[in-house]
C-alpha cells in the first residue's frame, strides 16, 4: 500500500524540523509547537489542510514579528529542503501579504529549496502589476527553481480549485 503524501509529515519529521530551528533560535518551543500539530483534528486532516495548519503552528511559536520569523526560516532554508517544506512558502502567503520586500525575498529563496508557486498567487490576486512585474524579473534569474516559479506561479489554475 502506498503512504499517503500527508503522512510525510510524522513526529519524526517534526522532531528534525524541531532540532533544525533550534540551532538557530534556541528559545523555539518544541513542546508547544508539537502539541499544537498533533491536535485532535490532526488525522483527519488532508495535505493542504496540514501545511496550512503547521503554518499556524509555527505562528504561535516563532516571534511574533514577521521579519524575525522569517529571518529563522530563511536561516535553515538550506537546511530544509523537499516537498515537505511546502510550509516555508505558505507562512509568506499566510502572514506576509502586507511585507512586499521581506516575502518576495523569502518566497525566492524558499522556493529554491521547496516550491513557492502556491504562495505567489495570493500575491498575485493582492497586486497583479506589482507581482507579475517581479515574476516577469525572476523570469530572468540565473537559479532555474526561481524561473520555474515566475513560469508556474502565475500559470491559471482550473476553475473551482482552490489555491
């Protein structure tokens, strides 16, 4: 039987992740932060439902400032590379929509490591000049993941399926 995708995202995920964040902000609270995952709603929850949910997670446990929770992200991005990073971009979308500079940088280096196409197209739908403007620039950068995004970031999505 094949594992589900969502199940990628176990406690031995977490605890790795957890150990990762720690290197570069010792005050993270691994213990909250893996009781806020695994909640009473946590199995029934399917992928996107999970990223979003570990985004909210990690709210409640980086600093409450945006910059600086991006700033330790940004600082393990290379560290945390894959699918399953998927919630690296996703706390961009989520928290950073009034932070044009912070998440455009964050969302370029995030993606090189994991994917950020997702997450460009709230941005997209806030200011669609501004971000196709940027997207039209990574369209020219000399990292093929930052290409790819500017290319699959603003590609349509079917009607009906959410972002």
């Amino acid at each position: 039987m094949v594992e589900a995708l969502k199940d990628m995202y176990n406690r031995g995920f977490f605890n790795h992740f957890c150990k990762t964040i720690k290197q570069v902000h010792p005050e993270f609270n691994d213990r909250l932060f893996m009781n806020l995952i695994f909640d009473h709603d946590w199995s029934t929850r399917e992928l996107k439902q999970r990223i979003r949910h570990i985004t909210h997670s990690l709210s409640k446990t980086l600093p409450p400032s945006y910059p600086d929770a991006i700033a330790i992200l940004s600082e393990i991005a290379p560290k945390c590379k894959g699918f399953e990073y998927l919630f690296f971009p996703d706390f961009v979308e989520r928290y950073g929509l009034a932070d044009w500079e912070i998440s455009m940088s964050a969302l370029k280096l995030f993606t090189k490591s994991s994917s950020s196409e997702f997450a460009v197209r709230s941005f997209i739908e806030k200011d669609p000049k501004k971000m196709m403007a940027i997207l039209e620039q990574w369209a020219n950068d000399e990292n093929p993941h930052v290409r790819r995004l500017a290319s699959e970031g603003c590609r349509p999505r079917p009607l009906g399926l959410p972002h």
